[in-house]
C-alpha cells in the first residue's frame, strides 16, 4: 500500500511512525512533513490546506490511502474531494468534521442529545453578547468561543463583564480569528481535571484509545499563555475504569448516534477533550482528529497495526477487529522555542541528534518544526521536538523523558520541566 499523510507536525511524525510498522505499508508520503519526517517518509511539497494539488498528487501517485490529519483540510472537505476520486482517506468528511469546525454545532449536538457539557448561550451580534455579558444573568467567570477554528486561542476566560466586552469586542467586531468570530459561544466556567481521550470510530462502532493528560499552558505550574500543547502522559491517572465506564455510556456511544441521526456519521479519530467536574464527565471540546501532542504519547503503546485500524474504520468493519494496547505508561516533553506560542526565532542548528533525528538515549523523538538542510537538523517552528520514552511505570517514563530532554539542544529551547506532575 503507497499511504499519504497530510500534515507537517509530531502528530503526523507519530502516524507514520507507526504506519512503518505494518506490514500492509510499502511506501509512506508526508505532505508537506517536516525535516525528521523526511528520515521516515518521502516529503512531497504541497500545503496540508491545497485540496486540488493533493489530490492530483494522490491521482498522479495512484496513493491507495490518504490520512488527513490537521484540522483546517478536514473542515475546508478534502476528504470528500479525494473519495470522489475514488481514493479511500482515513478522517472525516466536511460535514461531520463540523464536531469541531463549529463550536455551536458542537454545543448545539450535545444539548439536542442529551450529552454532559457546560451551559451556554450562542450569539450572532456583538450587541446582543455585550448586553448579555452586563445583564444579571451573567454569572462570572464565564468562558467565551469563537465558533470556527481560532489555532487553539479562540477560548477566553472572563472574570467580570468589562473582560467579557474586550473578548466579544476583540473576536466580533475586530475578526481577530476572523469569520470563525461571526458566532460566539458563551458557556458556564466548569472546573476539574481534564483528560483527552482519542477514540477510532467507523461511525457506528467507537473505540477509545488510551487516555492522556495534555498540558495546555507554556509554563511550569500550568502558568503562562496556552499553547498547542507542552507534554503529555498517557495513561490519565484521573481516568478510573468507573469514569470510563460512564464516559461510554454518556458521552462516547451517545455522540456516535447522535452523528449517526443527524446525517453526517464520524468516521477517523474523534477526540473526547472531558472535564472531571463533581457533577461527573463533562465535553469541554470535540476535535475531529487526532490530538498533537497527545498522539505522540498514544500510538507507542498501540500493539494492534495502526492501518489494519484505519482500514476497518474506511470500511466501516470497526466491530470485527480487537485493538490491543500495551499496559506501560509513555511521556511526551515539547521541546519549544524561545518565545512560543507568541513570536519566536528558527532556523538554529539543533544538537544532539543522531542521522536520522533520533536520540542516542532510550527515547523517540518526534519533528514538530524542523528543517533539515546540508545534513544538519534546524529549528523550523515553535514547538521544534517531542520527545517521547515508555516504561511500566508512569514516573519512570517521565524520569527517562527528561534524560533524553537534557541530551538536545539549541538556541532558545523551552521546556516545561513538570510535564506529569499534576
Ligand atoms: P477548548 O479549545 O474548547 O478545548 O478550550 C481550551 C481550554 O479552555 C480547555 O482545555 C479548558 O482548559 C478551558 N476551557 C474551555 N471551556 C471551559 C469551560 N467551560 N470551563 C472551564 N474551562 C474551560
Ligand atoms: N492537544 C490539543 C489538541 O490537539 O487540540
């Protein structure tokens, strides 16, 4: 099978990682991938977003199987696009990639079906926003969304009504995330800890992968601006059996059906982003993808071949396979640049590095942003590396995590050092 995988990032460096392993692969694309995605797969220059020149890459190619895995080519259709063509994708189409494309879909989803989420109202003026946010039925904090895709930085958390304008004013009226800021969501504040589960689904059939605990914030003790992430452990220590139990019962199986009833089933990766509040499992988000970075600490302890997977999932037969996951706990340190998530420098020589990108220490490294030119690894974005170890116990794959964090280097590098200390 000659396999395609859209995207640049760890997360896409973490796919074809484990796309090597099967022995259904025969050859792995990466467009555009990334300088240590070069070492494992052959980098195509075309953007992740450009539908028509993918597709005529995948055509020209004859490409058996794509896997789209960045949010913006699912939500702009490339799915739909390439199965026209008659070439089978692992993702969504446009339509059920909305769960995350729309925060008021979304919303909208849950209330109509009954599943646990915060209260929230949608408004479609800045007017009728900003007369909301100084009415009394106002109760602060209050969490503000933009409804399309924003990077990430589309939720602002408001503690009394004149925050709450400067975010209704800052996204509706100044576009700051663009038309993603024509409807917003205003919704309780909810607290507890949170716990991202990634979950295959064929649309009728869903199984959740082993669950994780992102850390969202750019520095230590959960401080600073939010990122794309900073680390990850896997499994979530808050993730008890009895709470997977319920999530199955109230959030996983009754979300699958809902998409199921409303025309546009799931089929890919649906990413579960809970809150363990004390009223129970909560939906903070839905993505229709995998999570970066929590993929990178996810698939090294997948047992089963990650594409007989996928093809079950294309081929709706999710209910006939068993996955398997190993029992260890895996860790994944973000190596940043300086500066990340606001601006930064690249293009500094990154050392420590054997030929391939890899670590001499017991560990996986993962290119988010890097270049490689003259033979040599550079920084090419803001979160440059991410370095992922396993071990049977949870503290030792953290401790292995940051032997290897101290081995690489370059100008700039942020880390955060308390990934897993929860
Ligand atoms: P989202 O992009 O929707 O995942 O939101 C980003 C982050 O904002 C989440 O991971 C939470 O930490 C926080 N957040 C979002 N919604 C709420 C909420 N209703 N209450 C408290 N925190 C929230
Ligand atoms: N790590 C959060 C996300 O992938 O959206």
């Amino acid at each position: 099978m000659k396999v395609l995988v859209v995207g640049s990032g760890g997360r896409e460096h973490a796919i074809i990682k484990s796309l090597k392993k099967s022995k259904r692969v025969s050859k792995i694309f990466a467009a555009p991938g990334n300088g240590g995605i070069s070492c494992d797969a052959e980098c195509v220059q075309i953007k992740a977003v450009d539908i028509s020149a993918m597709t005529e890459f995948a055509v020209q190619q004859v490409i058996d199987y794509v896997v789209v895995a960045p949010d913006d080519p699912l939500a702009l259709g490339m799915v739909d696009v390439l199965e026209e063509k008659g070439i089978p994708c692992f993702g969504p189409g446009k339509a059920a990639a909305r769960i995350e494309s729309s925060k008021v879909f979304a919303k909208d989803l849950m209330k109509k079906y009954d599943i646990p989420t915060a209260k929230y109202e949608v408004f479609d003026s800045a007017k009728k926003a900003l007369k909301f946010v100084v009415s009394d039925n106002a109760a602060f904090p209050l969490v503000i969304k933009a409804d399309g895709l924003a990077l990430g930085k589309g939720v602002i958390i408001a503690n009394n009504s004149r925050e709450a304008s400067e975010a209704i004013e800052a996204i509706m009226i100044e576009k700051k995330f663009g038309e993603s800021g024509s409807n917003i969501v205003i919704e309780e504040f909810l607290s507890g800890p949170e716990v991202s589960v990634l979950a295959f689904t064929d649309g009728k059939t869903v199984l959740p992968m082993v669950s994780s605990m992102d850390h969202k914030r750019a520095f230590d003790g959960n401080k600073g601006p939010n990122t794309g992430g900073m680390g990850v452990i896997a499994p979530n220590p808050y993730y008890t059996q009895d709470i997977a139990a319920i999530c199955e019962k109230t959030i996983y199986l009754p979300t699958i059906r809902a998409m199921q009833n409303e025309g546009c089933p799931f089929k890919g990766c649906l990413y579960f982003g809970l809150m363990l509040t004390n009223k129970g499992p909560v939906v903070i988000e839905y993505n229709c993808r995998f999570g970066d970075p929590e993929t990178q600490a996810v698939l090294p302890l997948l047992e089963t071949d990650l594409f007989e997977i996928m093809e079950a999932v294309t081929y709706e037969r999710l209910s006939q396979i068993e996955i398997k996951w190993s029992k260890a706990s895996s860790a994944c340190v973000i190596l940043a640049s300086g500066g990340y998530p606001d601006s930064y420098k690249t293009g500094f020589a990154i050392s420590g590095l054997d030929e391939n990108g890899q670590s001499a220490e017991e560990a996986v490294v993962y290119h988010a942003g890097t270049a490689l030119k003259n033979s040599e690894f550079l920084t090419a974005g803001g979160r440059v590396l991410g370095i992922t170890t396993t071990a049977a116990d949870q503290n030792k794959a953290i401790e292995k995590a940051y032997k290897a964090v101290k081995t690489i280097s370059f100008e700039g590098k942020h880390f955060r050092s308390d990934i897993g200390k929860y």
